[in-house]
C-alpha cells in the first residue's frame, strides 16, 4: 500500500456535544486531508472524531489485538470528498467514510489535548448539551509517534452500522490517565435531571467473516 497522509488545521472553537452516547466534536474542516495508504486516489475530509471507553480501564476499545482490549478507542471519522457529495451521502457506500482508530493505554502521563475535550465536559453534562472549546485542537496530535496500522473493510460501530467504513487502526496506543476515564464516565445519558451515567460505549468486535486484514508497518 502507498504511505498514508494527512494533513490538518488546528482549529479553536470547535462544538463538542453530549450524544447521549458519548461525546462528539464536530470539526469539518474542508482544509483537512487523508490520502493513499488503503484509500487508493481518493482524498477523505475530517468531519468529526469521538471516543469510546469501558465501565473499567480493562475493556473500551471497539477493536481488540490477538484478544486483547485497551482503556478506550478514539475515532476520528472522514468521508470521501472526490467521490461524494456529503458525508451522509458518502456513508451509502463501501469507500464512503475512512475512520482512524487510535487506542487508548492508560498511564500517568495525562494526554493534553484530550485534557482540553476533558475540561469542557462539565458544561456538557447532560444529553443534547453542547459547548465551544476554547483551546485550539490540532487533530495531529491525538495520533501515535509510530504510524503502523491494521487496515479493514467494515462498518460504523453504532446504529445505522453501515458498511462504508475503510477502517484504519495504529497499532501504536496513545497514553491517557485514568482520571481522564473517569470523567468521561461521568456524562449523562439522559437530557434531563435524572443521571444515566455513560459508564460504557464500546462495541464489542464482531467476526471477520471472509473479509481480508491489511497491516503496514510505516
Ligand atoms: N464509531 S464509528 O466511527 O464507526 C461511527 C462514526 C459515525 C457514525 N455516525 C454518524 S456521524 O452518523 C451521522 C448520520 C448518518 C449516519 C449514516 S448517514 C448519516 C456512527 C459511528
Ligand atoms: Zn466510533
């Protein structure tokens, strides 16, 4: 496979907002590319990421290694741009959406611009809530120093689970405190005074079935 690129902006008031299932920033950024690697001559647009995460550190990833669960998984989702003409249009086909997977290990090391999606989670409590983060995210550097992935034909994790997913998962985890976990379980499900915690959101893997697993070792 050719090397995989991208290239993004970093951008301030990006809209975080509490799915009721998890927390997602909104981050279309026209300026944003992914290429090559498993993408063959289209280029992907970043229109959001989120994450995933487990009642313990123990499980949370939606992809597992030779059995193995991490702490939690991030997910930042792209759609392709050459072929389509919306991200909900590009999510009707095979090669629709491109998804990195980044996992989570947890260490002492607290991750500083998850701390900044951490730090604005207080305002978004509830399902329906949302906020502007002040600080400025650079999608770059949620990614691994090492750059080798898995790379799969699959779908979206949650309901409609349209298979028009090109998955791309480092195999490289990226370091998040435990305290950063817990706040991420604090989130409500529900939109109103009751607590329904978000204690877990991760999609166990489903079987492979005959679909072919690619891995590169940039
Ligand atoms: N966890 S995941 O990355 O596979 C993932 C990514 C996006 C979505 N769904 C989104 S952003 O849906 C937007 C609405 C939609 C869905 C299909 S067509 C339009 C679900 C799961
Ligand atoms: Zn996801």
């Amino acid at each position: 496979m050719k090397k995989l690129t991208f290239a993004y902006e970093s951008q301030s008031d990006l809209r975080i907002l509490n799915t009721g299932h998890g927390w997602k920033v909104e981050a279309p950024q026209s300026g944003s590319r992914l290429e090559g690697g498993p993408l063959g001559e289209d280029i992907y647009q970043l229109e959001q990421f989120h994450c995933h995460w487990g009642e313990t550190s123990a499980e949370g990833s939606e992809h597992t290694v030779d059995g193995r669960a991490y702490a939690g998984e991030l997910h930042l989702v792209h759609w392709n741009t050459t072929k389509y003409q919306s991200f909900a249009e590009a999510a009707q086909h095979p090669d629709g959406l491109a998804v990195l997977g980044v996992f989570f290990d947890v260490g002492n090391e607290s991750n500083d611009e998850i701390e900044k999606i951490v730090s604005t989670l207080s305002e978004i409590k509830f399902k329906g809530q949302f906020t502007d983060i002040p600080d400025v995210i650079d999608p770059t550097t949620f990614l691994p120093s090492g750059l080798g992935y898995w790379t799969y034909l699959g779908s979206l994790t949650t309901p409609p689970c349209n298979e028009c997913v090109i998955w791309i998962v480092y195999k490289e985890p990226i370091t998040v405190t435990e305290e950063q976990l817990v706040q991420f379980r604090c989130l409500s499900a529900c939109s109103g005074e009751a607590e329904e915690f978000i204690v877990k959101n991760y999609r166990p893997p489903q079987p492979l079935g005959n679909r072919a697993l690619r891995e590169c070792n940039a």
